[in-house]
C-alpha cells in the first residue's frame, strides 16, 4: 500500500482526492439528497432531456427551461467538454434553432 502509483502519490492517496467516498464522512446521505432532487427537478421542470449536440451517443445534453421568460436557462452534459466545446455546443443548437420549421424538441 505504500507503492508510489503517480506523480508521488500512493493509491490510498489518490482515493481519498478523487474519490468522495473515501474523503466525504457524510457521502451517503448527501448523494441521497442530490438523487431525489434531481428527481424532483426531472418530474417538475420543463425540461428536454438527451438533446444530441454530436454525433456521438455520448454528445447529449438535458436543457431545463427558466420558470419565467428572460429567466436563465441551465443544461447538463453527459459528456466531458473540454476548452472547445463550449462553442462548439452553442454553434450547433444554434444552427439547429435557426433551421428548425418545428421546434426540434
């Protein structure tokens, strides 16, 4: 267990960094209370839900629509995104807005 694994750092280290399991006591309980309010916001909000952004299955967003008009608007990624994708998202809904005779959710 004393094995240096990376950059310095032993396995059980690297656990307790990235792993909140290891390093949050009360992990259990706070994951629990984030699962049923994502329930919650999923069965209340307007919401469209795996919007492809990509051509890849994992390319896919969830949108939650403001509870008011001029409200601010949040979306969640499957996907991890780096520097460029941000644009890269934006330019592509945008484009899909744009041409859409319907609304394309």
């Amino acid at each position: 267990m004393n094995e240096i694994i990376y950059k310095g750092f032993r396995k059980d280290e690297l656990e307790y960094q990235y792993n909140p399991r290891e390093s949050v006591p009360e992990y259990p309980q706070l994951s629990k209370r984030k699962a049923e309010q994502a329930r919650n916001v999923r069965e209340t909000a307007k919401s469209w839900l795996n919007v492809a952004y990509g051509s890849s299955p994992r390319e896919t967003m969830d949108i939650y629509a403001a509870d008011k008009a001029g409200g601010r608007c949040s979306s969640i990624s499957t996907a991890g995104i780096d520097a460029g994708e941000p644009r890269r998202i934006t330019a592509t809904l945008y484009r899909r807005l744009r041409n859409a005779e319907q609304p394309w959710w």
